[in-house]
C-alpha cells in the first residue's frame, strides 16, 4: 500500500477531501478507517458513494486495515487513509503500519473537548493520542487545504497548555 496521506477529519469523506486532497495526492483509493462507520451499514454505503467518480472508497475497521495494509493485491495502490480521530491513527501505527506523517483537518466541538483552533477540538484522549505519535517522531500538520499553511500540531497544544 503507497500510503499518499493519512488524514483525521471527522467528517470523513466531503468536498475537501473528494475533490482537493484527492486530486492533490494523486490517489486511486480511499480507506475510511472507522470502527463505527464500519458497522453502520447505511454511513458505510454514504460513504462509498462520496468519492469522486475516479477514486475509489472503502469502509473498514481499525483491525481489518491491518488485515489488507499488507494485502499483495494493494502494493502499489495509492492510498489515502481517513480517521475520525487520533487515537484510531495511534491504534494503527501501534499494531504495525508504518508511516511518518498525519494530516489534521478537523474535529468537532463537542461536550467535554476544548478548542484548539478555530476547527479543531481535543479532550485529554485526543492530547495523549497526540503525544503519543509526536513521541514517535511523526509530523503532525494542521491543514485544511493544501495551500493552507502548515501548523504543527504539537506546537498549538504547547501554546494553548494542552501538554
């Protein structure tokens, strides 16, 4: 698998990531990696059919990406891994994948998360997933849009003293 971007934005699959991001990585596939969408079998159908005509989706759990990340048929497949989440990211790169950078692009306010920026919220699980993966030397980048300007994501949790 040519992982091209791994992405946390919690609304999955949309304009941004249909048209811009898809276009921008030079993609072929989209793997949704969502224990819950996995199981929800009419946001797994939604989410099949956002992506553009030439891009192909898929919805799997967390465990059935490692079951297919290493799959001989996905080789050479150029891919973009989309997370709802950090600690799922951190869940993948702590059963084997290797990669060494995440995408951030949003995550919801919600009861019991704080906002970091203007479109990204954290509550305590999201900070540790955080540390966790800067800890493993993995840049972490905020952007919405390609063009958008890069900000470190463990630098706006220092500024803020999230950790």
């Amino acid at each position: 698998m040519n992982i091209r971007l791994i992405r946390i934005d919690d609304r999955l699959i949309h304009g941004q990531v249909a048209t811009t991001w898809s276009k921008y990585t030079g993609i072929s596939r989209i793997i949704v990696v969502s224990d819950d969408a996995a199981s929800n079998s009419l946001q797994k159908m939604l989410l099949t059919q956002a992506a553009p005509p030439e891009v192909k989706s898929h919805v799997v759990s967390v465990n059935k990406l490692n079951d297919i990340a290493g799959h001989p048929l996905m080789t050479d497949v150029k891919v973009m891994l989309l997370f709802s989440n950090p600690k799922d990211v951190m869940r993948v790169h702590k059963s084997g994948l290797s990669f060494d950078s995440v995408n951030i692009g949003g995550m919801k306010y919600s009861e019991g998360k704080q906002m970091v920026t203007h479109s990204i919220s954290v509550d305590q699980t999201d900070i540790d997933a955080f540390k966790y993966l800067n800890d493993q030397g993995i840049d972490l980048e905020i952007r919405k849009v390609p063009g958008d300007r890069r900000l470190k994501m463990i630098e706006v949790l220092k500024k803020g003293d999230f950790v």
